[in-house]
C-alpha cells in the first residue's frame, strides 16, 4: 500500500507535465486506487488509470476537472499504470491517491 499524488500536491501541478506511475501488487491480487482528492483543469488535464503496467492495457478510468471524492478503481489484474498529464495552460491541486491490494 501507499500514495501517489500529482507533483507539487497540494500546490499546483508544473505545466507539461506527463507522470506515470506503475503499481504491482502480488500475483493472484488486485489494486485498489482510492481517490482522496481530484481537482484538475476540466478537459485538458487528465488523469488515466490502465489495467496493466502500460498504456496500451484496458482503461479503467480517464477523468479531469472537478470530481466528487473519495472515489475508488480496482483491477481486474495485480498491475495498473496511473497517468497524469497537464498542459500549458491553468493549473490547479491535482490528485492524492491511496493504493492497496485487494
């Protein structure tokens, strides 16, 4: 288990930004993203959650602007890969995540 959150949270998130995190779990387990706080630039800043360590997996989630937290994305597999991405324009708090294994 542990946390990712988007760079400088909670102050804004850098402009151009592309983060990638990869979370395992034990084989036979499943990864539980638990959405504390999601706060981005509706329709340009996102944040992708893949069923697999890369972006060519199954998307679980994409989402950006202002969502209702907490908010939870399980697996189906024991790696998801987490995206972020901000353009050059408005930025704000982004995201705090808790991740477990199922």
């Amino acid at each position: 288990s542990g946390t990712i959150k988007s760079p400088n949270y909670p102050m804004p998130y850098p402009h151009l930004t592309d983060c990638r995190w990869t979370i395992r779990v034990k084989p036979g387990s499943k990864v539980r993203l638990l959405f504390a706080f999601f706060e981005t630039q509706q329709g340009v800043d996102f944040i992708s959650v893949y069923d697999g360590p890369t972006v060519n997996e199954k998307l679980l989630m994409t989402e950006s602007g202002s969502v209702p937290t907490p908010f939870v994305v399980n697996s189906s597999t024991n790696q998801v890969l987490v995206r972020f991405t901000s353009d050059g324009d408005t930025s704000l708090s982004g995201f705090l995540a808790v991740y477990s294994s199922l």
